[in-house]
C-alpha cells in the first residue's frame, strides 16, 4: 500500500510539473509570437506550483532532500541524537496539525460560500485541497520517520548534505 503511495506520489509530482512546464512555454509562444495569450494561465500555474511545493516537501522528507542544519546535533552521542530527533519529528508534527485544522477550516468555509476560481469554472475549495492532502502526506512521513527513529533503523533526519558533497566535488578537481 505504502509503495504505491509513494509511486502515485511520483507520478503526481512529474505530472504536475511536466503540465506547468508545458503551459508556462505555450503561453510563452503564445504571446510572443502569436499576440495573443491563454487569460487562465497564470492561475493555473499558481494552483500547480502550490500542489507542486506541497507534494514536494512530503516527497522531500521521505527521500531526505531537505537542507538542514545539524552539525551540533551530529557532535551529540546517539541515544541524545536520536532524543532530539524525536522532539524536531514531534514539533514537526504539531505544526502539521495545525495546518491540517487549519486547511479543513478554510475549505469548508470556501465550500459553504461556493466561490469559484477567477478564471475558470471550478470550485475554489478543489483547487485548494492540495492543503489537506499535502499536510496529511507531510504528517504521514513524519510518522514514518518517526518510527525508523524511535526503532532504531534510522538515527535522525538525513538531510541533504551539500557541504560533503562539494567536498567530493573538490576531490575530483584535483584528481584532474
């Protein structure tokens, strides 16, 4: 079940920005050469890339593409590493309940009022649910991540480490 959310999440993700890429570049043509535009274009886009952004940052987690800084609390033993990284989860956590709320809050409201997107004829709170699916599948990783923590598969957040790899990137210069 899970191998399958993280497949359609993939999917997803390509999809939307294969679709933004595709619209962005034919409005694009379409104004420059042609004089002419796509009026519910810019809307789109801006939808797309607030599913793109929250898709993305559930995808992040799982893949530990985050930046993060954590050059203490790599200094600290492991059992007070692993501490701290269940606090961060944990904090991580509340906030996605917050949003989650939050999102479930202002969508009913937008439900209720029925407003429509400026440019086309769809409701707004559709549009929108991108709120509750992306701090619903951000929820879902920090308890997955959580888990791999508190059972010892995993020692805290992997974070991208682009320091070490520029330090690779060094290495290979001066092998040349």
């Amino acid at each position: 079940m899970i191998n399958k959310l993280h497949k359609l999440e993939e999917n997803l993700i390509s999809l939307i920005l294969v679709s933004m890429t595709l619209l962005v570049f034919w409005e694009v043509i379409m104004r420059f050469v042609f004089n002419a535009g796509i009026h519910w274009s810019q809307e789109v886009t801006l939808y797309l890339s607030a599913w793109l952004v929250l898709l993305g940052a559930s995808w992040g987690i799982r893949e530990g593409a985050h930046i993060g800084v954590d050059a203490f609390v790599k200094l600290l033993p492991d059992p007070l590493h692993r501490l701290l990284s269940l606090v961060a989860i944990f904090l991580c956590l509340v906030y996605c309940t917050l949003f989650l709320y939050g999102s479930w809050v202002y969508l009913a409201k937008m439900k209720s009022v029925g407003i429509e997107m400026e440019d086309l004829p769809v409701q707004k709170w559709q549009a929108m649910s991108v709120l509750i699916i992306g701090f619903a599948l951000l929820s879902l990783r920090f308890f997955e991540l959580a888990w791999r923590v508190y059972t010892g598969k995993q020692l805290g957040f992997h974070l991208a480490d682009e320091a070490k790899e520029s330090m690779h990137l060094i290495d290979d210069t001066k092998q040349d």
